[in-house]
C-alpha cells in the first residue's frame, strides 16, 4: 500500500502503524485450536518447559553470534546455525509479545 501512495505523491508515502502486542496476540489466540496455550502446545508437540529451555540455548547462542562477530540476526535461518534455528519471525513475535 506504501508504494501506491508513494507513486501517486512521491514524498508523502504513508507508513502503515506497526502492530501492537496486543494485536499480536490477538492474532495468535485467535487461531484454531490456540484459545487454551497448553493444548495448543500439546498439538505442536512441545510444552512450556521444553520452549523455555530452547529460549534460553537461543539466547546462548546470539550471545556467542555477537561475541564471535557474526551478528546472531544474520545467522538465525543458516543451516549452518546452533541449533535451536527458529525463523526469525518468531522472534519478532516472541519479542513483540514480551513488550510492556
């Protein structure tokens, strides 16, 4: 939409507003089945303890990208990444849905 605007009025593109946590979450609980967390995890095939513990290797790892210089947003979906590689979307989403 941003770039019809900007061919119709070169230099006045609008920016659309960037969604909320809210809305985020909306989106996600809105979902089939996604109304009750733990059952939805149950259908990924995962549960609370084992997403903490690949949050927390996920976060070992962009600590040891950025110390080793390779920036951990450049290597997320390498096949070459630590594993856990999550797509990097889903931390957009995880993040979005952590703000106050």
């Amino acid at each position: 939409m941003t770039t019809v605007f900007s061919n119709i009025f070169p230099g006045q593109a609008v920016s659309p507003t960037p969604p909320s946590s809210t809305e985020v979450c909306e989106i996600i609980t809105s979902m089939t089945h996604a109304e009750n967390t733990d059952k939805l995890l149950s259908l990924l095939d995962t549960n609370r303890s084992e997403i903490t513990q690949k949050l927390i290797a996920m976060k070992r790892n962009m600590e040891q990208y950025e110390a080793e210089g390779y920036g951990w947003q450049n290597v997320l979906d390498s096949s070459s990444g630590l594993e856990p590689r999550p797509g990097s979307w889903l931390l957009g989403a995880l993040r979005m849905a952590c703000e106050d």
